[in-house]
C-alpha cells in the first residue's frame, strides 16, 4: 500500500479475494531508506517516531474501513519496496500477492522503474497486478 488511488484500487481486488476464500490479508507498506537515513530526522522523516506512527494510523483507517467479515493486519517495513513485498510474502507466507501499477510508460518506466514489474519477476507465488482506469501515469 503506497496510499497511492492504484494501490486503493488493488485493495478493493484483495478485498474480493479474501472475501470468497476466507483469507487474511496483510496490508503491507514500505518506506524506502534514503542516504539521509542515519542524519538528524527532519519532521515528517520515514526514519522519526511520528512519521511511523501516522503511517500505523493511515494503514489502520485503511483496514477498519474495509467490511468486518476480512482480517486485515497491517505491517510497515523499511527496505526497498520490491525486495519488501518479496521477503513478507515468503516468510509470511502469502499464497497470492495483490499489487496496484501505475501504469507508467517509456522513459518514465525506464527511470523509476516498476516496483509491480519486479514483484512479478521476482515472487515465488502468484502475484495479481491491478491498474486504477482512471490513474494511468505516461
């Protein structure tokens, strides 16, 4: 979950899921370490004690909107997203990976790369991606 409408649309699909198989979900977020990391936290900094504490709270609002008949347990890591979702799903273990894209294209692709992209390479289980229709960045 990256807050993003794509991985709000994802959720939905998880939701679904879970739903007619009767399974948890974990709602997973990564914040990614910055070489300013070991530097004095500046407010609103992944590395501060508030700035985790908002992210538990954004990730709770999240899970206690979703209807009472789905467990959800929230986690937050830090680490490089793609390696993250990995690693959780198979020390978790996960049976199924549901990750929203945004759908980016050429350069913009080639620079920031895809975290969904990487996941799907890289999972060792089936890894559902799901694009928001009204998201879509070039």
């Amino acid at each position: 979950m990256d807050f993003s409408p794509s991985s709000e649309y994802a959720m939905r699909y998880a939701v679904a899921i879970a739903e007619q198989h009767e399974a948890v979900i974990e709602l997973l977020h990564i914040t990614e370490p910055s070489a300013y990391e070991h530097d004095t936290p500046l407010e609103g900094d992944a590395t501060s004690e508030t700035f985790s504490q908002e992210l538990y709270k954004l990730l709770g609002d999240i899970a206690s909107s979703v209807d009472e008949n789905v467990q959800i347990e929230t986690k937050l890591i830090s680490g490089i997203a793609y390696a993250e979702i990995i690693n959780r799903a198979k020390n978790w273990p996960a049976d199924l990976i549901v990750v929203g894209t945004h759908g980016r294209t050429g350069m913009k692709h080639m620079l920031i790369g895809s975290v969904a992209e990487k996941v799907v390479r890289l999972a060792t289980c089936p890894v559902c991606t799901v694009r928001h229709p009204d998201y879509v960045i070039d």
